[in-house]
C-alpha cells in the first residue's frame, strides 16, 4: 500500500503533525481533534510505502491509521524522566 500524504504542523503545540491523504485533505479529521490541534500548517507533501522509513512514525501504521479514520496523529516525543529526580542529595 502506498499514498501521497500531506502533512500539517501543529500552530498550538509544538512536534505535533496530522498526516492525511493528499486527495481528501483535513476533511476526514473529526472537528473536536481539530479545535485541540489548532491552525494546521502545511509542512510538507510525501509519497509513503510500507517500507519508508520517517523520523518519529512507522509508515505501515501511519497508512492504516489514514485509511481506517482519515488521518494519522503524531503526537510530540514525551521527555524521559530523569534516573534520579533527587540529584540534591
């Protein structure tokens, strides 16, 4: 399986993108998910295989994600908690 995808930046948190098929757009994308994701910016147009490799996201979950509900949301990285919180000691 394979899709030209566009894909939007978040305006309101940072390292957050929605992933969509080039040819329907945002229009699959529910409007609560939309309110919370705030102004879409398009960051790019890329054509994803099963077997692309991308930064942050596993392209065979990314197309089945935008196949079954219309989009693919990537949520930013969650920071590692530190080993030891207690470095005051």
């Amino acid at each position: 399986m394979r899709r030209i995808c566009s894909i939007y930046r978040s305006a309101k948190r940072e390292g957050m993108y929605l992933y969509v098929d080039k040819a329907e757009g945002l229009e699959r994308v529910p409007e609560a998910l939309m309110v919370k994701f705030g102004q879409a910016e398009h960051a790019m147009t890329l054509l994803i295989d099963e077997g692309r490799k991308l930064a942050r996201a596993d392209a065979a979950k990314v197309l089945q994600d935008i196949a079954d509900n219309g989009f693919y949301l990537q949520l930013p990285p969650v920071d590692e908690p530190a080993l030891n919180p207690r470095e005051d000691r």
